[in-house]
C-alpha cells in the first residue's frame, strides 16, 4: 500500500505506508533524528555570554555587512571589557579597532581623497602668490 499524503509539490507520495497506517514514515513525523540526538545543537556560545541588550547589539552589528560589522563587534567587546575591568583585553581590543579602522580608511579611499583636497588646496594657495593661479 502506497502513502496517501501529497508531497510538497502537490502530487501522490510514492513511498510506502507504514504497516496499519495509510501514510509513510515521512508524513507520519516518524523520520529525523532519534530523540536525545545532540548533533544539530548549537552551542549557545553567544547567548550564554551575552546580556539580552549585548544579544540585541550583536544582532545590529550583524546587519552590517564587511568591516563594519567586525567594527561594531569589536566596539562592543571593547564595552564588556571595560564592564569587566581588564585592562589587557580592553588595550588589545583597542589595538585592534584601530587597525580595523586604518584598514576601513585604506579601502575606502577617504584618506588618499582628504589628503589630495588639501595638497590641492595648497597648491591653489602658493601658485595665487606666485600670480600662475586664477
């Protein structure tokens, strides 16, 4: 005797029913994992860890894609450290938001553009004295 369930696409199930039902293992809710099987478990690492206010700033700080969000994450373990009072861990994470932050200037060009505006600029000043500039 064939399953009498619709599959997801809507046609017959072509899997055999199970011995005095009318549907297969399948659609009965009897297949994936056996009870008490820990595999799929997430680790809780984060949540474990994490104030619900700290779990709500994760969240937002993975709405950023890129640097940003390992900026934002690093901002926010630099404020658990400074809440846990570790000078260690605060000065490492400090070290390393400011190369992220070197790192987020270097890829996006803002520093190279500052800086030729201001060579520009002074180049318009010295050559309005030397008389060469409009």
């Amino acid at each position: 005797m064939r399953c009498e369930a619709l599959t997801r696409k809507g046609v017959p199930c072509a899997r055999p029913a199970l011995r005095g039902e009318r549907v297969c293992a399948n659609h009965a809710g009897r297949c994936g994992a056996r009870p008490g099987n820990r595999n799929a478990l997430r680790h809780g690492l984060y949540s474990r860890q994490l104030s619900a206010a700290e779990r709500v700033e994760l969240l937002a700080a993975r709405a950023m894609a890129g640097l940003d969000e390992e900026i934002a994450l690093t901002r926010l373990m630099i404020l658990q450290a400074l809440r846990e009072r570790d000078p260690a861990v605060y000065t490492r994470l400090v070290e390393a938001l400011c190369r992220q932050l070197r790192t987020q200037r270097q890829l996006s060009g803002a520093g190279a553009d500052s800086l030729a505006a201001a060579l520009g600029k002074l180049l318009d000043e010295v050559a309005a004295e030397l008389g060469i500039g409009p």
